[in-house]
C-alpha cells in the first residue's frame, strides 16, 4: 500500500489564518466555503477536520471536503439554512474576509491496509470527509470495491453530484447511492441509509461512518450485530450545538 495512505501520523494541530475565496451555495441548506490559507507548512490527512473560529471564544467544527493536492486551499461544507452561531459566521463572510482555525483533527482515517471492500456511510454535510477521502484514493487509482451510502432529506438538500460522478468516472469499483428520508416525489420511496445494511455483505470490508449521531449509532450496532469487528468499523460524530 502507498506510503501516504498510511494513516499511522500525526500532524499536530496548530492556529492558521486563511482569507475567504467563494462561498457557493451546493444545496438549498449548505455552502462550499472554499479558502485559501495564509501559510504552506498547513497539512491534513484526508478524513480529518478543521476548527473555525466563529467569534471571539468559540469554535465550530467542520470537515476538510477537499483534496490535500488543492492546498493551501481547502473547502468545508457547512449547514448555513438555519440560525445559529456557526451557520451565522459563515453566512456573514465575504471574499478576502480573514478567519481562524485550528487543526488539523478527527479521526475518519483510512486504514494503513485496506480490505478489499470498503463501504461508506454518510448524512448530510457528513458526506464532506469521504470526498477528500475518495479524491485521495483517485489519485492513487485505487482499485477496491468502494461504496457510498448518502442519506439526506428532500430532493434540494441533493450536493455534490458532479463531484461524485467525477470520481466515479476516475474510480472503475466506486458507487453510491442517495437515500431520501422524505422526498416531496410521491414516486420516490422514503428510505434511510440504514435500509442498506439487511443482507449487506461485511467479510473482508472496511466500514466509515460520518454524519448525524443516530445514524451512525444505529449503523455501528447493527454491523457489529452481524459479526462485524469494532476496528473495523471507523466513526466521527459531530452534534450541532443547540446555539448552532
């Protein structure tokens, strides 16, 4: 396995400074905040996120959805349809406006060795991480069997498409699925991502789950009831604050 799919580093996080280059509405909840960083030594390994400062004492969490080759840019996906601290900061910011962040940190890594199979679990901006993930593993032309289960709400909240397609068309074994919990087309059945899990096959395959707790709760449980082992089963979790 290439040496820089090897997940056992550290990168010790540290205070950057970045201007804003776009922001980009991807769906009718959530923006592309793309940035450009005011330092080269900044480094990450795909998987991992960043904390932004949102105001004088508070940070907010947000995954890295870009490739490590696009640095010293990066991008995040954040949830900016609702009010709260976070969503607020970043609908605020304008191209060339300055913030901070601390990082990098998480632990979405990808395994040093990677089983043949390798199946992905992500809802709503949780699906950030796995496209710098999936962007790495392109480039390294990776040839496992690799699926994404993408779960989200209604047809707007749909992101990322041509992202997706991309990576499908430069990764011959990659698929993936969107999961609409509650389309507004009749024709469409409601289900979430963990309809996928009956019958899933789990002998020689890696599990990554990111996304809302209660998703990723009850996908864990479930492989682990099908003799899935907990190392094999790879999670990050993050919790809106309720000022968020």
């Amino acid at each position: 396995m290439d040496d820089n799919l090897n997940q056992n580093i550290f990168i010790k996080p540290a205070v950057y400074t970045a201007s804003v280059f776009s922001k980009n509405n991807v769906s009718s909840k959530v923006t592309k905040l793309m940035l450009n960083i005011n330092s080269n030594s900044f480094n990450f390994i795909p998987g991992q996120y960043i904390n932004l400062q949102v105001n004088s004492e508070r940070y907010r969490p947000y995954s890295i959805s870009s490739g490590k080759r696009y640095l010293p840019t990066l991008s995040l996906l954040v949830e900016t349809g609702h009010e709260g601290l976070g969503s607020n900061y970043v609908n605020s910011l304008k191209p060339n406006d300055t913030v901070t962040f601390i990082g990098p940190a998480g632990k979405l890594l990808l395994k040093s060795y990677l089983k043949p199979n390798i199946q992905f679990f992500a809802t709503g901006t949780g699906i950030a991480p796995f496209i710098s993930i999936l962007d790495n593993l392109c480039e390294k032309h990776i040839t496992n069997n690799i699926f994404l289960h993408f779960g989200i709400r209604k047809e707007e909240d749909i992101m990322l498409l041509p992202e997706l397609e991309d990576i499908k068309f430069n990764l011959p074994n990659f698929r993936y699925k969107i999961y609409f919990s509650k389309p507004k087309n009749p024709e469409l059945q409601p289900q979430r991502v963990t309809s996928a899990l009956p019958g899933l096959a789990v002998e020689d395959t890696d599990f990554y789950l990111c996304g809302h707790p209660a998703m990723v709760k009850e996908v864990g449980e479930t492989l682990l009831s099908y003799g899935v082992l907990e190392k094999d089963i790879v999670t990050e979790i993050f919790s809106r604050p309720e000022e968020d």
